[in-house]
C-alpha cells in the first residue's frame, strides 16, 4: 500500500512551530479533551439527536475499537459517504481514535467517483449512509466489491443490506485502542475539485488543519457559546474548517446538523436552534435573499452568514444585511489549503467587493502573468501560495504534483486574482478549465471523456459560461459521428447511466457540425474552450440587445 503522507522542508517545519502553528494537537485529542471539559455540553443536533460531548467520545471511541476489532490496522484508509448526519462524526472520530485515515466522498458522488476515490485510496472499508436523499447509497457500494479486491468491509448508517455491516454492530473495546498518532501523520484525506479528470486526494496532517481551524476560529469569532450550523454537506472543506463543524467542536461550541440548505427548512431550524453563524454558496445564498424579500424571516440569533466557494458577486452581497439582519463575511480557500476571509470588523466596502485576507501571517502570496513574472500591484494574475496549512503535495499522483507545485513548494492554484494595498483579494476567476458550479468543481476534461465514450460522439468540448444563479454552468459542444444524430435529451441518459454525479450532468449540450484545427490537424483545447465561450456570451449578448 501507498501510505499518505504529507511532507515540509524541515526549515519551514521548524519556523512553523517556533511560530506556534502547529502545536503537536491531533483530532483523537481534541475530542478527548473537549468532552473532559464539557462533558454534559451539546455537541452534535441532527434532527431529533442531541449528543453532548462525552456521548459523540464514547460512541466515536467504541466504534473506532469496533473498526480495529474487524481487521482494520491504523494508517489504512476508510472511505467515508455520508450526509448531515451524526453518525458521519461517529464515523469520522472512530477512525481517528483508530489511527485509520477518513478519506472523503461527497453525497453526489456516484459509482465512477467512488471506484477511483476507493481505489486510488486502496481503501480497506467504505463506511456509508443508507440512503442519502432516496439514493441507494448501500446498495451502490455493495456494488463495487468485485472491482475492489482490497476492499474489506462495507459498514452502512441504517438500514444495512445483506453483504454489509450495520454501523450499530461495529463496536469494541476503548482500551484496545492505539495511542495518538504523530501531530505530522496525514489525519484524512480530502479530494480536489480536479481541473483534469477525476478527483485528486488531498493529505491533511493533525498540526497543519487544526491551525487552520484555530485561526478560522480566531478571525471568524468563534467561541463555546457559538452554535454552527451545517447547511452544506458536511464532507466539503468549507463548511467542515472553515470554521465549520470541527472549528465548532475545537471552541466546545455546537454543530447543527441542516439536512438541506432551503430557506424553508433552513429558517425554521435557525430560530429553533438558535444558530449564530453559517455558510453557503452563492446560488443558495441568492435563494435566502429572494426568500427573505418575500416574508423578512424573525432570525435574531444569526450574527454571520458566509459565503465562499465560490464568487459572490457586489450587487447580491449588499442585500445581506438589509435582508438577514447579520453581518456577511466572505470566504475563499481551497481543500488544498489557504483560506481567505473577510474580518467581522471590515468595513462594507471590502466586505462586499473583496474575498478576504489569508488566516495566516506566514500565508506566502504570489501573483504572476503567464510566463511567471510578478504582476504590478492591483493588476490580476496566477495566484500562487505557500504556507503552514498549504499542502505540498498530492497522493500518489506525480503527473499531477508536476503540474500543480513549483519546484520550491509553491501551489499554483489556478485562480485569477488581484490584490488590493489592503492585502485583500479579489477573485477574478480561473485560469485552467474548471468549472465553479454552485460550489461544485467539474473538470471539463473528465466530461469530455464521459461524453466521448458514446457511440454517437466523435468530438466534445465542455466549457463554463457565466451564469446568474449558479456561478457557472456547464455547456458541451458535441460533434457527432457520421451518420449520428444524437439528441442533448439521449446525451444527458447516457450520462445519467453512466452513473456519475448529477451536477457533472452538462446544463446545456450544442451539437455543432464540427471544430476549428490549424492546418495540419492539430487543435488547442484550451483555444478551443476560450472560442466557444467567447461565441456563447456573444450570442447571449446580442439577444440582450435584441430585446431592448
């Protein structure tokens, strides 16, 4: 097995913890300490579930000895599918307490995203939620065993089908358990968003991610009275870290568990639970707005509202105050590391026009044209950065770390920012052909290849085109092949069948008789993809101007 890891030059180590970033904490630790101090306190609310403290311990250390008492050893990897539920923190503080390595999949992920995740992880058991949204999440794991040789043991929350394990029955003695794991182990492992084809993983170490909380903490004003509130799911970077559920649970706040982010369910659960603080992306955030205009909610206990992943565009951001009664903070960070916020005290204008500042004093920013040099201040450029919670590396994935890292530990993010003499950013977009889709980021290569493996394809290109609600959407350009006639309502069975994430589904599909090459065949996609986009916003533009 490949084991994870997660390495900085010793002399940027040693700066770190002189600095006091990274303190020798670990997660098995901090839940420990938290329910020493508050035992009787409440931790986690789902639904009709309250645990305090010492309850989400004792049951993360009990299945976490269950896990051991299966086969499992620590330092290998779980697989973990989950929604907002408690059980996911069970799961994921067991494997902690178990030395075992969490590695995330998202609620939408389907059978293609999991069989590489699994495999690239060499997964020993993939722990899942019975049904997440009537999906047969179980079932479609249970599936993938024969493709998984080193696949131990399917666990299931709930209802657990014939091949698998109920959660409830994998438990074991605390006493079996090992001792911490080293501050500078990979505590779990998060996925990329991927700007060529399918997720990369993504190693956290204990010291490099609970700084990162920490300073969220710090920045965002959170403290044991707070109460979090998940709108999002839980396994994304942003509502886990930032400060999310686990900054919620390092200050002995309260994490709220929402199982969907409507306003309709959302509000109601907000005056109940006496939420303080959120986060959502653009589109969902436009969602509370237009229903707060409608009937102005009675929400006095919410004091922040965030909103990251994503560019929350000037216009919509000024709406929150007047329309939530909370302040807006701006959020921009990526699973691989720097995270930027606005402060609480900022004033509006930055608060609604920029995306914040980095948590960290060591945070190394550069900003560079495309051949690498340094651009004036205040024009935008590559983002690229370093720093004590910036990983340096993915797993096992050379072609991708050649790409993605400088050769002295620089991540070039593939963002497109300015920075103004505040050190604030303003987020300008993407250079590489990702796509930012209400928080949701597709690569437009591992599309392309899903599209391609139909009959009637020859060609296809995906590109993003701006759009209103959703930050971005999806368009493919679909060449067919000789005597084809694809339909976009057949290309868009097929993807569904190919049993992929919904929101990889492409929004709109064109069929084109063909694409532009130079003259002896060749083709730039990246030329490409800037074509058709540029050709999309044209029309769009003239239908505007038509309709005036």
């Amino acid at each position: 097995m490949t084991e994870p890891r997660q390495t900085w030059p010793a002399e940027f180590a040693a700066r770190y913890r002189a600095k006091g970033y990274w303190r020798g904490e670990t997660f098995p630790r901090l839940l420990r300490e938290r329910a020493a101090a508050h035992p009787e306190r409440i931790a986690i609310i789902g639904g009709e579930t309250r645990w305090s403290y010492r309850e989400l311990n004792d049951r993360a250390r009990r299945f976490g000895a269950g896990l051991l008492a299966l086969g499992l050893r620590p330092g290998e990897r779980v697989l973990i599918q989950m929604g907002n539920v408690p059980s996911f923190f069970e799961a994921v503080f067991g494997a902690f307490a178990a030395g075992l390595v969490p590695v995330y999949a998202l609620p939408a992920h389907r059978r293609t995203e999991l069989m590489h995740l699994a495999g690239k992880a060499e997964a020993r058991a993939i722990l899942v939620q019975d049904r997440i949204e009537r999906f047969d999440h179980a079932g479609m794991v249970l599936g993938l065993r024969a493709a998984l040789p080193g696949l131990a043991h399917v666990i299931v929350a709930g209802d657990a089908p014939e091949g698998a394990l109920a959660m409830a029955q994998v438990s074991g003695d605390p006493a079996t358990l090992p001792a911490d794991p080293d501050p500078q182990a990979v505590a779990f492992c998060q996925i990329s968003g991927g700007s060529t084809g399918l997720p990369k993983l993504i190693p956290r170490t204990h010291d490099d991610y609970l700084y990162s909380i920490r300073g969220s903490n710090e920045i965002c004003g959170i403290d044991e009275t707070s109460v979090y509130m998940a709108a999002l799911p839980v396994a994304h970077n942003f509502t886990m870290s930032s400060p999310g559920c686990f900054g919620a649970l390092h200050a002995g706040a309260r994490v709220v568990l929402c199982p969907a982010a409507m306003p309709q369910i959302a509000f109601p659960l907000i005056r109940k639970e006496g939420v303080t603080i959120t986060g959502l992306v653009p589109p969902l955030a436009l969602l509370w707005l237009e229903a707060a205009e409608r009937a102005r909610p009675e929400l006095p206990s919410l004091k922040v509202l965030q909103v990251g992943g994503a560019k929350f565009l000037p216009e919509s951001a000024k709406r929150v105050a007047p329309l939530l009664g909370c302040r807006l903070q701006q959020v921009f960070g990526m699973a691989e590391g720097l995270v930027n916020y606005t402060a609480l005290d900022d004033p509006e204008a930055l608060v609604t026009e920029t995306q914040g500042r980095p948590i960290s004093p060591d945070d190394e920013l550069l900003i560079l044209d495309d051949a690498g040099q340094p651009v004036p201040e205040g024009r935008p450029g590559n983002l690229l950065t370093r720093g004590p919670y910036t990983i340096r590396a993915y797993h096992d994935d050379d072609s991708a770390n050649a790409r993605s890292f400088t050769e002295d530990g620089f991540y070039r993010t593939g963002d497109i920012v300015l920075r103004l003499p505040s050190g604030h950013l303003v987020v300008q977009g993407r250079a590489n052909d990702q796509i930012n889709r209400n928080g949701e980021k597709i690569s437009a290569e591992e599309v392309e290849d899903l599209l391609l493996g139909h009959g009637s394809v020859f060609d296809a290109v995906v590109v993003s085109i701006p759009d209103a609600r959703l930050g971005e959407r999806a368009c493919a350009f679909i060449q067919p092949r000789a005597g084809t006639d694809p339909s976009p309502a057949e290309l868009r069975r097929y993807m569904r069948g190919r049993e992929v994430a919904a929101f990889k589904i492409p929004d709109e599909i064109r069929i084109v008789s063909g694409f532009a090459t130079t003259a002896v065949g060749k083709i730039s996609r990246r030329q490409l993809r800037e074509s058709l986009r540029a050709g999309v916003l044209a029309e769009s533009n003239q239908t505007e101007e038509t309709a005036k």
